[in-house]
C-alpha cells in the first residue's frame, strides 16, 4: 500500500510502463484505463471509451491538431561513434534545435563546428549549445532535399527505451493530426477515435482546436519548456469565452492545448486569438485561467508536466490521482493510460 509520493517523487517501476500500442492487444485505441480524479471525490477507474460519461451537453473539448514527423536520424561522429540526432525546434532562420543521444542516453559530448555524417549523403553541423542549455544544439542542417521529403525517407519517430521496437508514425499520430510539425507526440489525445469524437459530438460535447508544434517533451522537473510554436485561431478562442459565458467547462486535451490556450489568456480567463513562440511556463503560483479540466496522460516523476497538472489539479487532488494510479497499475508513457482531472 502506498501512503504518499511527497512532492509525486515517486519511482516508477518498468512495470508501469506502456511497451507498445495498446490496441495491439485491445484492438482499439479507446481502450486504456481512465481514471477519473474530481474534487474531494474517490478517483474513478474506466476505460477512454467512457469518456462521455464524464462530459456534460456544452462542455468543450480543445485538441492540439499538430502532427508528429519523423525526427530521429542517424548520425556517425568524425571519429566513427554512431550517434542519433534528434530535432527539437525549428528557428527562424532554418536552423534547428537538436538533440544528441547515444544508445538511450543523452550524448553530453559534442563540439562547436562539428559535422555529423546523416544518411543519403546530408550532414549536420552543431553551431553552439543554445541558451544556457547543455542538451540542444543549434544546428545547421545540409540535405539533399527538402526536410519533409529527407525526412519521410531517413526519419524514424523519436522512441525511448520502454518501447523496445519501432513501430511507423502512424502509431504516434492522433486520429485528428492534420499539421506536420511537433517531433514527439502530443500523445494526450492518442486513444480518441472517430468513433468516440462522433459519440461525444452527439451528446453535445463541443470540439475546437488549437495547434502546438511540441519539442523536445521528455524534460526533468529542473528543465523548463522550451519555446515552441503555437497556433490559436480566432473561433476556438471565441468558443471559449462563449463556453464560460455559459457556465460550462473547457477540457484541454494535454499539456500542449492548455499551454496554447493559457498564453493567449487574460488574467480574467478571456481568450483571445494568437499565434507564435510561446515560452510560457505554467506553475502552480501562476494558476490556470482558460481551461477547467485537463485530459492527459501520466507523467514520470520529475517530470516539469507535473508543476502544470498541479496548477491545474492542486497537490492534493494530484497526489491522490497518482496514488490512485499506482496502486491499480495504470501504464505510462505515450502508449498508456490515461487521467481526466476535473478540479
């Protein structure tokens, strides 16, 4: 029995880790767990099929419509070591944001000015670590072809070590993805299907989007988000405001949408359009003022998306959602289960 998880400085037992793609055993994405944490209330354990159990006529869902690509390649150093450079971030000027690993570690070497040999003749030259960071690069890159051509040819999506194979993208993708552009996915909104989007819309539940292209997501609670673009258009943001005007709920589907919504929001909760870079970091001091209940999936301990859930939740209602969760075996990572918090 587990009492506490202090400031959720849990371990996570590779035991409670999702290896593959739930509906290679379920036959359906809409099949993970969900478990339901509101207020003072005991969590809920369901299925994602269920969802609309849970949502009431008018309530607004927002999903971040951004598609991962494949933006993981191999890369060979000067001196041979074989490497894998993962992009992160586009810039403004065409470079690129990248990471280095080696195996499923972070590669922490690397020098200024070195080339790294990519597959189809290309190569990468690693400018200067950006910022203060001393985990991304920034990057020229020296293809043959345009990006998404070289990539769709030489790319594999990003996988970490619990997933011990490859699957192809479209594993990753959401069933609403539409814009090429986020390198790992905004795996919230993985386990809807048409089928459900089409159930809920009949109840009455409203769905709007927004786009957040996502980076590097895989941070520890010392590193903070990165900039990364988004994308608010002007009917979800009146959607929005129109929904509180109508005392109803708006559900971000994961960390992405709420970090749109909440930087194009007011102190006062009204939303506007907007797009751009957003450096938004979202705390428990700052609050949450757009959304009021967040549909995400579980997060390692450490993790910086657990300061934006407790913002979101507060400790208490989170602690008891992780507890909850622990206990009855619920599965991380992008292919696991899934939480639905209603503060």
């Amino acid at each position: 029995m587990i009492d506490s998880i202090p400031t959720l400085g849990f371990v996570l037992d590779p035991d409670h880790e999702a290896h593959q793609p739930p509906e290679v055993a379920a036959g359906r994405r809409d099949q993970v767990r969900l478990l339901v944490s509101a207020g003072d209330t005991e969590p809920v354990h369901t299925r994602f099929d269920a969802l609309g159990d849970h949502l009431c006529p008018g309530d607004l869902v927002v999903v971040n419509t951004s598609a991962q690509i494949s933006a993981a390649l191999s890369a060979v150093r000067p001196d041979g070591t074989a490497l894998e450079l993962r992009l992160s971030t586009p810039m403004p000027d065409g470079r690129w944001l990248a990471e280095l690993r080696l195996g499923s570690e972070r590669f922490a070497g690397g020098e200024e000015g070195e080339r790294l040999a990519l597959p189809g003749g290309a190569h990468a030259v690693l400018v200067v670590h950006y910022a203060d960071s001393r985990r991304l690069w920034v990057t020229e890159l020296h293809l043959p072809k345009a990006l998404d051509r070289y990539l769709a040819e030489h790319g594999q999506p990003i996988r970490y070590g619990y997933v011990d194979r490859q699957w192809p993208l479209e594993a990753y993708r959401n069933v609403y993805a539409l814009e090429p552009g986020s390198v790992e996915p905004p795996s919230a909104g993985r386990p809807f299907t048409r089928d459900l989007l089409t159930r809920l819309v009949a109840k009455g539940v409203l769905v709007a989007p927004i786009v957040l292209h996502t980076g590097v997501s895989s941070l520890e609670r010392d590193e903070r988000p990165y900039p990364e673009w988004y994308r608010v258009p002007a009917s979800t943001a009146n959607l929005v405001n129109a929904v509180h005007d109508w005392d109803r709920r708006v559900i971000a589907v994961g960390t992405t949408v709420a970090r749109a919504l909440e930087t194009t929001t007011s102190a006062d909760g009204t939303v506007a359009p907007g797009e751009g870079w957003t450096s938004l970091v979202i705390t428990p001091e700052r609050g949450m003022h757009a959304i009021d209940g967040l549909i995400t999936g579980l997060h390692e301990p450490r993790a910086s998306h657990l300061d934006l859930l407790e913002a979101s939740a507060g400790e208490q209602l989170l602690e008891r959602s992780y507890l909850a969760a622990l206990e009855h075996c619920y599965l991380w990572h992008e292919f696991g289960d899934s939480q639905l918090i209603l503060p």
